[in-house]
C-alpha cells in the first residue's frame, strides 16, 4: 500500500508507537533488574547483576522456578502422549461428532483460568472428602489441571500438522513397499514433526506461564514461579522481582525462538 | 485382515478411533466438563458461616449477587473494563497487523512477529511486573517526565481506571495483532491494488475490501481479546490496587478468602455466562455489519 | 500373452457406481492408456489396481495371481502419482532408495540402483537436492525413477504430464515412451489429455460414466470410433443427423442424401466425418457423384501454423468444420470469410453412428 507522505509516517508512527507499547512492559522489567539501587529511581546510579544471584538465593523463588519448570514438562510430556493420538484420530478418520469432540477437546481455551481453577479446586476438595485422597495443593493436582490447559494446544497444532502431510505422500510410500507403520513412523511423523515441536514448545509456555488456574491449586511450599512473582509484587517492587520475572522472559523467549525453527509462529493462532 | 489392523493407523476407522481419542476426552470431561457442573451444583447451595456449605438447590447466591450494588459494579466494570479494552485493540491491532503481514523480508517478519508473540506469551506475572515499573510513582514514565521537568510531583498513574486498562490492553493487543496478521496475509495484495487501480483511496480500500474480508480474524480476535479483558485477575489486583474490583480476583477471593464457595461459585457462572453471552452477542453484530450472514469462529 | 487381466471389476460408492463391467487384459510389456473426461472412473480403475481403493466386484490377476485383496505395499507395482507425491523430507537419492529400502537390499546395492535409476532420468547430479528444490519436469522424473528403481512388474502412471507445460510435455511423453520400451515395463497410463494418449500408448480405453466405450489402437479409434461419445472424445468431428436409408444410404434431416462405408448399426442417427478428410472446393467446381458433397458458407477460419481450420455453416444450417493442412502458405484462394464453397469428402471417410 504505497501512502501519502504525510500518511506515511503516521502509519509508521502508529505502528511503532503500538509495537513499542506492546514491548515496554519487558524492556522495562529486563532493564530495572539491572539497576544497582534497591529502591528504583530514575536514571540508575549504575549496573549489576547481583539480584540475580539474591533471587536465587530466596526459597520461595529458587522452588517456585523448579517446580514451575517441573510442572511444565511433565504436563507436556503427558499432553503430548494423549494428545497427539487425539490428532490422529482427528486429522484422519472420519466419524460422527467430530466436531464435538474437536470442540470438547479445544474447549479449555475458552474456559477462563479463574473460571476452571475454582472448578477444580472444589472439585478436588470434593473428591479428597470422598476418597480421602488430597488434590489440591499439591504436584500430581497441579499436573492434572496443567495437562488439561495443555491439550488444546497439542491437539490444535498437531491436527495441523498432520493434516499437512498428503494422502498421496502416504500412499506413494506404501506403493513402494513400506507397510501403514513403516510408512507413518518414515513418512508421517518426519513430515509433521514441525508441528509436534510447535505443540510441545507452547505446551510448556501456556504452562510454566499459567497463573489463574495455578491460583487455586498451589500450596505452602509448592507455588510455581508466576505465583510467587504476583505475591512478591503485593508487597515489593525492586530489582530482584525484576531479575526474576527477566529469567522468565528468557526461558520463554528461548522456547519461542526454537519455535520458529519448526513452524510460522503466527499460524499457531 | 491384517491389511485394515495396520492401516488404522493410517485411517483410524471404529475402534482404533476411539482408543486414540479416548485419553484426551476422559481428560477433558473428567477434568473441565465435571468441575464446570460442579461449580454449577455448588452455586445452588447455602453458605452457613458455620458448617460452610449446606446441600440445598436454591438461587439465593444468584439473588444477592445481582441485587447488591457493590456486585452488580463490579460486574459493571468488569464488563466495561472488557468492552473497552477490546474495542481500542481492534482499533489499534489493525495497523501494525497490516506492517506486518506485507513486510517483504522474511528475517524482519519472523523478527517483529516474535516481539508481538513474546509479550503475549510472557506470562501475566512478567507483564504486570513491567507495568508496575513503568507506572510506578517512581516508575519510569514519572521519572522521564519530572526529568523534563513537565512536573513536580509523579503523576498518580497506578492504581487507577486507566492504569487497569493499560494493563488489560497490553495482555490482549499482541493476541489481536496476531490474530489480524495471519488472517490479512491471506488476502493477497492484488486485491488492495485492483481496488486502488479503480480510485478508491486508502480508507475506502480498508473499509470496502480489507475489513471485510479479515472479519473472520477480527471476530475471532476480538472474542479471545473480549474473555481475556474479563477474566483479568493480575492486573485488577496489582494495578487496580485495593479499591478497583472485578469479578475475576472476587471469584478468587469468596472462594479460598472467604470460604463462601457457594457465592464464589455462582459468581464464577455468572462470569463465564456473561463472558459467553456478550461474546456471541458481538460475533452476531460484527458479522451482520459486515454483510456476513454468519461468521463462524474458529477454536 | 495376457498379463494383467480385470475380470468384471466394480466400484460402487453407496448407490452410485464409479466403475462397471470392467473387462481389459494386458499384455507383457504394453502400453495402454485409460482415456476419458473427468469422473468417467478411469483414476479409480488405476487405484483398484495399485491397491488403494478396494473392489467391489470382480477380480484382478497379475502374471496369473490373483491380488484384489493383496494389500497395496504388497503389490510389486510402481506408481507415479499425479502432483508426483515425493517425499518432502527426503533429498532425492533417498526418494529413490525408499522402495529399495522397503525390500531389505544392502547398502551397497541400493546405492548401485539409486545411481542406475538417476542417470537413466538424467538427474544424477540432483541426487542430494530437495524436492522443493526442483522444478515441476525434474520432479516428476524423481518420480518415474523412484517407481522404476524397484524393479516393478507394473508401471503405474495418474496424469503424469498434466502439471506440465507443452513444451516439456512433448519431451516427456517420448521420454516415458523410450524408457517403456527399453524395459519392457508393461504400463497403465490415465489421461484425460487424448493427445497423450493417441501419441503414447499402444492401445486406448475410452472411458465414460464409469463404463468402458470402446478399446483399440489409436489408429482404431480414432479411424473407426464404434459410437458417438468415442468419435466426439477423440479429436474433432463432424456430425450430420439423419437416419439410414439403404445398405449404404444415409438421409439427413435437412433432406440431403449421403453415401457412407456401409458399416455402423442398422439404426445409425448420425453420419460422421473428419475434418481433416473433407476439403473445400469452388461453388461452381463440376459435380462428383462418387463423392458427398454439401454447399456451405465460410464463418471463421482459425490460424494455427501448421493447420488452418474452418468454420462453415451449410446451406441447411448445418456448422461444418474443415482443416487443412498448410502446405502452400498462407493461400487463401476462394477462402474468405463469408464465401461460399462447396465441402466433399468421400463415403470411405463417413461413418455412421448410433
């Protein structure tokens, strides 16, 4: 679209103001973990990176970032294994309900976090009072509600995947000798491994990131890192929540640059 | 025959079908479906100070939430708070959408595309954090303007209706942006220089050809955008400070504060059928005012 | 000698039959194209045989066993696929080694006929290369060579040149054609293109509506099509309305009397003849009894090189079509638009029709 002058730089202006606006919260977090002051002014009399090393330091910190880390991927782990045979089945066969199914199985996204985290917060309190058995506040109930808020994202990206891989590419390949197995484990898989990377790497985003659902299911001594960052900030706002909420950036931004090796970002949305 | 044993792999038919599906379903019925009714069965019981919870099917819970002012407001300005929000991202989301979505050079798209995607998918932790900073009486933008010496004193920005709004804005305009971007690169530019070769001028091209063709990633946007705006919980809480409500960190506190799951409960239903209400509602409106008969979303 | 044979072979969706009643044998090292419009279920028949659609009716031998039920990795049978179906991920050398792989050969072996197979296409040099690498006409000899690298005692090919420009077309029909017969690979081609067909096969089966209309050599078909659909599929042809009037008489609708070959059903509807067999004459040329002869007025002449076609409309309304090859250039003596001429052509040259 070629624009007017003056148009142009307002069309620029406009979009770099709102870009900026969109990265300003993490610059802003990236840079006051840096400052040598305790207390936060403006400009910073100098740099350092001892927050870092402060926030590790902190308990509630160093075992809110392993167990959020640890939550992650075995909520991955477990998504992917029931998730992408959920794929499968909807990428390729054909049966009645399968939009249901598609909507049932993609519905978490809709669900607001608070909306499910309460939901299974006294559903567990429920069963504990049935069963004897304690869910909440700790890690298999914490798996549990993660796996549930992880599917969606193994099944939608991985649907995709596999419905990109032709039917003539399959059937080529069993012309040529390789039977169904062979030709899903040499053909199929290979083809949509982008996609299965794509749904693992977002897998473990949506949940070492989740805070409403997480809400209602940490506990004392098991809270995850989001969790504790939001209790930090009730009280303090200073370089050392601002170094932990950078290692957070990072660790996602990583998955996020891995990602983009294997699949068109955008197309996840 | 062995030849349709294997095959199921390939084209899963009857039982191998249901196998496959059957791990993720029971996940999602056992774990999202059931809680939901729950949630539904305790908003009809009774709260009792004293024993808690007491079995009954009774409106009650419905009957004070929406007869009580102080909650019919913070429904109020939880729903204003999620029209506003979405409707400035639509507007804002659609230019820098377009930047993107024609710029040429592969690395400058993948580039611009992860900045968008990694404020979306930081966390809402990360994000309120750098508001914070950025708002605080001694935050960033204070400092910046008493440098310059604009003012004397920090400008109370936190804790305010617009501080709420910046924040929800943040959480929901990358979501928007990427949403427009994928749907308007899949309207290939011939199109917009068929309708500048006949002299329409840029606003007509957008208004004629462009809008209406990215109404399905519009609608879609928009929904999500809409539900993040009003199950906002870190924003209202460390933003919006002591005194601004909304129903996302009320849920929270009735529930493991208060103790009142009933209340807690049906406030929760009431969130998300309100939530699911107004979503269809401006799914239809858009669709209709763009000359759609009917515009499916997309999940 | 037959070698593949379809016996009575039948696909039916629901209530609607995609393929009926067919009946074609094979011999060793033929070429025979399934010809016909889109849905006449010439690719279904193809899948029946490669064992990607199962049958159901009828059975399929090959060499004399008998494979409908075999499943499709079971069947020695090389297949080049329409959009050549290669594998992405794979550089081409490994495309070809695929099938060899299947089989179990040993490394040194597979490399030997991955090699072989290549140059036999002309594309050693893009061994290492990617599909999307290549263009369309490289691609699809990847695919020919991944097919023939296993040795297959059918060559299966769905459309193969219909991604193609002309130009390469042309190239890559002989091309198959050589490689055909210097292997001796018995061939299954379907095409919707009947130039393909006609230039490439040694027989043809028209197919229509899921039946088969007629089968024979090009030269069968094309001189002798046995009904109206087979003689209209097959180039251009003209066709007057009428009915029979004798042994070898033929009285159109519009009152005129024609001679035909005598051949054709007791109850012909129509009288046939090619364009190219019909030449125009001056309108006060003297008489030809032997001949047919129609007067007509001159529409529209179409330039094409090394033909010249003509559009006429006779004096009974009829449209009429007439080429003529162009071997004394652009002579257009008595040819202008809106002349009239009169058109002949012999009675060996007309056919009737049901």
């Amino acid at each position: 679209m070629k624009l007017p002058r003056l148009g142009t730089w307002a069309y620029y202006g406009i979009v770099g103001a709102t870009l900026a606006f969109v990265v300003a919260p993490l610059l802003a977090v990236i840079w006051v973990s840096v400052f040598v002051n305790k207390i936060i002014g403006f400009p910073p009399t100098g740099y350092t990176l001892k927050w870092y090393a402060n926030a590790w330091a902190l308990v509630d910190f160093r075992e809110g970032f392993l167990l959020s880390l640890q939550l992650a991927l075995l909520a991955t782990a477990i998504g992917l294994a029931i998730g992408v045979p959920a794929a499968l089945a909807l990428a390729r066969a054909r049966f009645r309900g399968k939009a249901f199914i598609s909507t049932l199985l993609l519905s978490p996204m809709m669900v607001p976090g608070v909306v499910a985290g309460s939901g299974v917060y006294l559903y567990f309190i429920q069963i504990e009072l049935l069963s004897g058995v304690q869910l909440a506040a700790t890690l298999p109930g914490l798996i549990a509600a993660h796996v549930v808020i992880v599917i969606p994202w193994v099944v939608r990206l991985v649907t995709t995947a596999l419905l990109s891989v032709s039917e003539n590419v399959e059937e080529a390949a069993q012309n040529l000798g390789a039977t169904p197995l062979q030709t899903f484990w040499r053909v199929t898989l290979p083809i949509a491994r982008p996609g299965l990377v794509a749904g693992a790497l977002f897998s473990f985003i949506v949940s070492f990131t989740d805070l409403e659902k997480s809400l209602f299911l940490v506990g004392p001594g098991r809270t995850t890192l989001p969790i504790a960052i939001i209790n930090y900030l009730e009280w303090n706002l200073d370089p050392t929540i601002a170094a932990v909420a950078t290692v957070q950036i990072f660790i996602i931004g990583l998955a996020l640059v891995i990602s983009d090796r294997y699949v068109k970002l955008s197309r996840a949305f | 025959m062995t030849q349709a044993a294997h095959a199921s792999l390939l084209r899963p038919r009857g039982g191998t079908t249901g196998t496959l599906l059957a791990p993720a379903t029971i996940v999602a019925v056992v774990l999202l479906v059931a809680p939901l009714f729950l949630l539904l069965r305790y908003s009809l019981n009774r709260f009792d100070p004293g024993s808690l919870m007491i079995e009954a099917l009774t409106l009650e819970n419905y009957v004070k939430f929406f007869t009580d002012p102080f909650y019919r407001d913070v429904l109020g300005r939880t729903i204003h708070i999620g029209v506003v929000s979405t409707a400035v991202c639509v507007v804002l989301g659609f230019l820098p959408a377009y930047f993107i979505a024609r710029t040429q050079s592969v690395k400058m798209k993948s580039l611009l595309i992860i900045a968008v995607i990694l404020p979306l998918l930081m966390g809402n932790a990360v994000r309120v954090a750098g508001w914070m900073v950025l708002m605080g009486d001694s935050g960033v933008i204070n400092a910046a303007v008493m440098k310059l010496g604009l003012r004397s004193e920090p400008y109370r920005l936190l804790y305010t209706d617009l501080a709420v709004l910046i924040g929800t804005i943040s959480v929901q305009l990358p979501f928007m942006i990427i949403t427009l971007q994928s749907v308007i690169e899949s309207i290939h530019p011939s199109l917009e220089e068929a309708a500048l070769g006949m002299g329409a001028n840029h606003w007509q091209v957008f208004s004629r050809v462009l809008l209406p063709l990215s109404m399905p990633g519009v609608v879609v946007g928009t929904v999500l955008c809409f539900i993040m705006g009003m199950n906002a919980y870190a924003t209202p809480v460390l933003i919006g400070g002591p005194t601004f409500h909304m129903m996302a960190p009320k849920v929270y506190e009735q529930i493991t504060k208060a103790n009142n799951w009933p209340f807690g409960a049906a406030m929760a239903i009431v969130l998300m059928v309100t939530t699911l209400v107004l979503t269809m509602l401006s799914s239809w409106l858009m669709a209709r005012m763009s000359g759609h008969g009917s515009v499916e979303a997309k999940a | 000698m037959s070698y593949i044979e379809f016996h009575r072979i039948e696909k039916r969706y629901g209530s609607f039959h995609a393929v009926s009643d067919f009946a074609l044998s094979l011999d060793k090292g033929e070429l025979v194209a399934l010809l016909g419009p889109s849905g006449c279920g010439k690719t279904t028949t193809l899948r029946m045989l490669a064992g990607f659609v199962p049958v159901s009716g009828g059975r399929i031998t090959l060499g004399g066993k008998d494979i409908t039920e075999l499943p499709a990795h079971r069947r020695n049978i090389g297949m080049v696929f329409q959009g050549y179906a290669l594998f992405p991920h794979m550089t081409v050398a490994k495309n070809v080694a695929f099938g060899l792989e299947m089989r179990r050969l040993n490394r040194e072996e597979i490399e030997l006929r991955v090699k072989e197979a290549l140059s036999r296409v002309r594309l050693e040099a893009f061994a290492d290369r990617l599909p999307k690498q290549l263009s369309g006409g490289q691609q699809q000899r990847v695919a020919l060579a991944r097919a023939m690298a296993i040795n297959p005692d059918v060559l299966l090919l769905d459309e193969p040149l219909s991604a193609l420009d002309a130009r390469l077309r042309h190239e890559v029909r002989a091309e198959i054609r050589q490689l055909q017969r210097e292997l001796g690979l018995t061939t299954l081609i379907v095409t919707h293109d009947q130039d393909e067909a006609l230039s490439m096969a040694d027989r043809l089966v028209v197919m229509n509506k899921g039946r088969i209309e007629q089968v024979g050599s090009p030269a069968q078909l094309y001189e002798e099509p046995s009904n109206r659909f087979v003689a209209e599929f097959m180039g251009k042809t003209n066709f007057l309305e009428g009915r029979r009037e004798g042994p070898a008489d033929f009285r159109t609708t519009h009152g005129s009397l024609l001679k035909s070959s005598g051949d054709g059903p007791a109850a012909a509807s129509c009288l046939s003849f090619r364009p190219e067999r019909a030449r125009m004459v001056p309108v006060d040329a003297s008489d030809e009894p032997n001949l047919n002869t129609l007067e007509a007025r001159v529409q529209l002449f179409t330039y094409l090189g090394s033909v010249v076609e003509c559009r006429l409309e006779s004096s009974t309304g009829q449209p009429l079509l007439v080429t003529r090859a162009n071997t004394s250039g652009v002579q257009r003596a008595g040819l202008t638009e809106g002349a009239r001429v009169k058109v002949r052509w012999s009675p060996e040259d007309s056919r009737l029709l049901a």
